[in-house]
C-alpha cells in the first residue's frame, strides 16, 4: 500500500524505501499534496480520501472477477497473481455492493499516487466555487407519502415482535439539463467534510459512485483493528444555539440511543470471533458532518489470527444493523418488499485493502451514483418500534442535503 510522501507528487519518505509500503502519514505535511490529489481527479480514475490517506489511482492492472468463490478469496487470488506480474506491492480500491450476491467493483490499479489526508492539508480549508443554477428535475423514489407508509408498516410489523429493526431507504432521481461536473462535486464534497471518508469510484461504464461518508466499517493496521459504528442521527442547525441543543438532545434520546446499541452490540458479536481483546466503549460520543449529528462508538481490538484481512472482518461486519436491520435476514425481506429500487452500492462498502491484509473499508451512505446528467441520490433511516414514520422521512431528507447542497438543489 502507497505511504504518504512529503511532497506532491508523490514521493517516498526516508523510513520507507519500499516502492509500496505500509502508511505512516507524515506529521508536517506539505500543504498543498492532499489537495493536488483532489484537483487532479478526472473520471474514470479513482479517487479516495481518508483520515489517514489520500489516494488517486489511473487504468486497471487487474479486475477482481466476479464467481462462486468468497469475495475475499477473490481479492486474494487477483493480488497474488498482480504481485507475480510485478507490482511490488498490490492492494485493490473500490467498491461492494449492498448484495454480497452482486458482482463488486475492485481493481488492482496501474498507476497510484498518494498524499497525507485531506483533513492534514491546510489549503482544504480554501472556500470551493458555489454551484450553479443547474435547473435539476428532481423526482423521489419512492414519494414522501410511500416511504411513510413503509415505515409505519414496519413499525406494525415490531410491535407485533415479527423483527426488532429495519433500515429502509429512499432515493432522489435527479436530471441535469448539461453533463455532469463530477470533479467540482468531489471538490465540494471533500472541503465540506474534509476529516470524513470522501469516493469518486467507477462502478460500470459510465457510472461513477460519488460521496463522502462518516462511517468506518473496519480499518487493519498490522493486528490492530478499528470500527466506528454509527447509528442515531439528528439534522445539525446553521443556529448555533439550536445545533448544540439538538446535539445534547440527540445523547439523551432514548430511541436513538436504543438504536445505537443494537448496531453497536452486532459490530461486537462480528468481531469477538476474531479478537483476543475487543475494547466497547459503554456510551456513543458524537460525530458531525456538515449536516448531521451521529452517535458514535469506536470500537478497537487486536486480531487472534493475523492473518484475518480487514476485507475479511468488513464481510463479516457487512451489513451491520446501522443498514440493515437485525435480525438480518428478516431485515433484508422487509427492505426488498419496501423500497421499489435496487440500492447497488449505497450501504455497500467502499475503501482499500493490501496483500498483507491492513486496509480501510468504509460504509458507503451519503452518496450517490451519477451518469452523464443524471444522479440517484440515496438517503436512510434506522426504523425501531419507536419509530415516527414522519420524522424519519424527515431525517432521510436531512441527509439528502448533503448532495443537494453540493449540486445546488433543492427539495
């Protein structure tokens, strides 16, 4: 896996010679290298910034092909066979879908540069140009009274003890009237939430899966894991008053913290199989994007087995309660009866991993997946029995705005 040079373009740090080594973030960055990663980025590269890296990659050495095998066997077979091609130290960047069933979207790159992260760069701080008055026709799918509807049916459906939560999902269609400018989205994006997880990922022809997510599904470094389960949320307000009051409310509420503790307790059952210590925090703290509140737990742990990959550990995790529901079995029935559209790679995982198993991999929310003048923006909401099916139509509008804003819509 690339390490983070001093300088753009990338270059290697004294303490790691190795063409690919394992990333240490240099501590005094040069300002300017994250943010020369980001103005570069033209589709169909791929580009991918994280709290510890900032990654852009061009062309495709090898794809991970799609069969019968374990995705994780796959990745794998495809980096064994890139490292006996030459590459010194292969990894794959890309992205998987929420059906495990469905082909993913990962390659092995030809070329890759990489910077410290975004949020280390002082010029991310630079204001980006506002949108233009682009004229979206906008369409929900489905409309805000059917989405409703569904989440008062699931609600029914717990009290009467048939599951205990579901996560359902509504989507925006939105149409441009010119081709899309995804580099100026991708820009937005990452100078709004600049510390997040922010993708610009090729996921078919013509396809790019664009977003910026707060929400780490598992990172391996070594035999040192981390997950960042989130669930719970609350619109943040541009008073700031009234932003603190719905923060202080959001760690009280006793439905949101419910939620909280369903997603938090499977990431602990996912990983207890493969941890000899698993450290879980007993309250959420809080977590915020340019337009949400999250509760938040980091879990951290330390591997039985080292050679269990963090793709591993994110297929074990992947989907959590914070996208699915649980049980998960009976979630996934109520969302394939609820949501009249396929979600592709929204709640999915998107990230990196190497030969040596360390990578992030990341759950893929606040995004969206964009052609040439169209864009599929996708929202959800975690339905418990206390559920308000208008307020969670309202939160899933709430987490729209962060693409609406982006492109300069509005509902």
């Amino acid at each position: 896996m690339p390490t983070a040079p001093e300088v753009a373009p990338p270059a290697q740090t004294p303490e790691h010679p190795h063409p690919r080594p394992h990333p240490h973030p240099h501590p005094h960055p040069v300002a300017g290298a994250a943010t020369a990663l980001l103005a570069a980025y033209t589709p169909p590269a791929r580009f991918l910034g994280t709290p510890t890296r900032t990654l852009l990659t061009t062309g495709v050495h090898a794809e991970v092909p799609h069969d019968e095998r374990p995705l994780p066997q796959r990745v794998t077979a495809t980096l064994t066979a890139a490292h006996r091609a030459g590459i010194a130290d292969p990894y794959v960047i890309g992205a998987v879908p929420f059906d495990h069933t469905a082909p993913a979207a990962l390659t092995v790159p030809e070329t890759s540069h990489t910077a410290p992260p975004l949020a280390a760069d002082p010029l991310i701080a630079l204001p980006t140009e506002t949108p233009d008055a682009t004229g979206w026709r906008i369409r929900p799918v489905p409309a805000p009274e059917e989405y409703r509807a569904g989440v008062a049916a699931a609600v029914d459906r717990m009290w009467r003890g048939d599951f205990s939560k579901v996560v359902l999902a509504r989507t925006l269609e939105l149409t441009a009237p010119a081709p899309l400018d995804l580099p100026a989205m991708l820009q937005r994006l990452a100078r709004r939430d600049p510390a997040g997880y922010v993708f610009a990922l090729p996921t078919a022809p013509g396809r790019t899966l664009i977003g910026a997510s707060p929400e780490l599904l598992v990172s391996r470094r070594g035999h040192k894991i981390v997950a960042n389960p989130l669930a719970g949320s609350a619109p943040r307000s541009a008073d700031l008053a009234e932003d603190v009051r719905r923060a202080a409310a959001l760690l009280e509420s006793a439905k949101d913290l419910h939620e909280h503790a369903v997603v938090v307790d499977g990431v602990h059952q996912a990983l207890a199989a493969h941890c000899t210590e698993l450290t879980v925090p007993a309250r959420p703290t809080l977590v915020r994007t340019a337009t949400m509140w999250h509760l938040s737990t980091t879990v951290t742990g330390t591997l039985t087995d080292p050679a269990v990959s963090a793709l591993e550990l994110a297929c074990a995790l992947h989907p959590t309660p914070a996208v699915c529901g649980t049980p998960t079995a009976t979630a996934r029935e109520v969302i394939r009866a609820t949501e009249p559209f396929d979600r592709g790679f929204f709640t999915g995982v998107v990230g990196w991993g190497d030969a040596k198993g360390d990578g992030e991999w990341v759950v893929t929310i606040r995004c969206a997946e964009a052609g040439e003048r169209t864009l599929r923006l996708y929202a959800g909401a975690g339905v418990v029995a206390a559920s308000d099916p208008a307020a969670e139509t309202a939160e899933t509008g709430a987490k729209f705005r962060t693409f609406l804003n982006v492109v300069g819509a509005t509902l």
